[in-house]
C-alpha cells in the first residue's frame, strides 16, 4: 500500500474520531484495531445510506460519506497495525521501519512550510487544525504549538500518583526499566501497573490540563490577542455547523 501525506493520516483519523480526540502520532501509537474498529461501526452506522430514508437524510450525500469513512479506515489499518508509524508519500509500509531516520528528516522537508490552500474540512475542528486549513499557520507551526503545549502538561506518571493508580516505588521501577521501549505509559501497561483503560484516562486528563493552544501563537507573534478571539469564534461557529448539517 502507498502511504498518505502525515496531513491526510489526521484527516482520516479525525474522520472517524471527531475532534473530541486530539489526532496526533501518539494517538496512533496507543491506537489499537479494537478500537479503530469500534470508531469505524459507529460511523458506518450513523452514515450507511441504507439508514437515508429512515434519518430523512440525502441518500447520495450519505453513500459519498460512507464511502469517505470506509476509506479513512482501510487507510489506517496498516497504519495501526505498524504501531503508529506513518511513512511518507510514495514510501510502502513495508519499508518504513528499515528507513526510519530518513524518513524523520523527509518528513522536515516535505511538510514544514506546508500552507493549506484547499476548503476547509466539514467536520469539527480543533482550533489548532482550524487554523491550519484556514491558511494562517504552516504545517510546521502546527507541529511547533501541538509539541509547545504537550510540554506544558504535568508528567503522567504524577496523575496516576496523585489519582493512586501508582505508587513511587512503581514509578520508580517504571524509570528504571529502560530496556523496555516504549514512553512511560506503555511500560506501566508491559509492566502490569497500568490497564490500558487506566491509561487512556490518565492521558485524556493530561490534555486537559494543558494550556490553551491559542496562548502559542499570541505568544509567538503570530496572531493578535483580538484576531485569536476572532477565529476562535469562528472555529466555534464551524463546528456547530457542522454538528447542524450531520444532523439534518
């Protein structure tokens, strides 16, 4: 199979996912089948064309979406099953992981300056993404405020401790276990200490405790405190939009 660009792999996952999920290469790294699978039933469900009549729908607006989805999802199959890894345009799966190292610094080249020209996406849209695919921000910034607010967020190993889900001395065993690969949440899974479930949790209240990511930009210069609230409100007004037309 040839690979998506990065951009389309998250378009196929926030297809399936809806922009409650934050996309990003952790996601698809913790990312498994069962779970792609589950979003890819519900969706087909909410858009088979066979269910048109019946949710007094367009039948040919829902057999083109249906399509869409059952695309994402053949797409993100073998994505899923390489644990994450997304290789570049006109790069196989099978080579990705003998080309690793090259493939991080194509992937500099090929989409750190990548301006989005096309119509914005009609589903919802986190704000970071709205900004992207409205053409005010490069791929390459995205990335920089995605990786500038994973950094303001506290350590997962503290969120278990203070939930008790871990001890120290677990945490501390965790560290130590460096022949383990992996981040620390998928160590304490080998490990025994952590349900995935539990892990799932632990990183949804790991991003909502994060700062907003419009704070990036303003902080940067790269948009005004006022043209944030702007397209803030924007972004707000394409989602229910979005939410409306899904509905009708």
């Amino acid at each position: 199979m040839i690979a998506l660009s990065i951009p389309e792999v998250f378009d196929a996952c926030g297809l399936l996912f809806g922009s409650k999920v934050e996309i990003s290469l952790d996601f698809l790294k913790y990312l498994e089948l069962s779970g792609l699978r589950s979003a890819y039933r519900k969706k087909a469900l909410e858009t088979h064309p066979d269910r048109a009549r019946a949710l007094g729908r367009d039948e040919a607006k829902m057999s083109d979406r249906f399509r869409e989805v059952t695309l994402a999802y053949e797409n993100l199959i073998p994505i899923v099953r390489n644990k994450g890894v997304v290789p570049l345009q006109g790069q196989s799966i099978a080579n990705t992981n003998n080309e690793e190292a090259k493939a991080g610094c194509q992937t500099k080249k090929d989409f750190s300056e990548l301006f989005y020209t096309r119509e914005i996406p009609k589903r919802e849209l986190l704000l970071g993404q709205f900004l992207y695919y409205s053409g005010l921000i490069s791929w390459r910034t995205l990335i920089r405020a995605i990786t500038w607010q994973r950094k303001q967020r506290p350590l997962i190993g503290q969120i278990a401790l203070d939930w008790k889900m871990i001890s120290r001395n677990e945490i501390q065993s965790i560290l130590m276990r460096r022949n383990l690969k992996g981040r620390f949440g998928e160590r304490a899974i080998r490990l025994g200490y952590l349900s995935r479930f539990q892990l799932m949790a632990l990183l949804g209240k790991q991003r909502n405790l994060q700062s907003p990511i419009g704070e990036f930009f303003v902080n940067e210069g790269i948009l005004h405190i006022q043209d944030m609230e702007v397209m803030t409100e924007r972004q707000k007004i394409h989602n229910r939009n979005v939410c409306r037309r899904s509905r009708s």
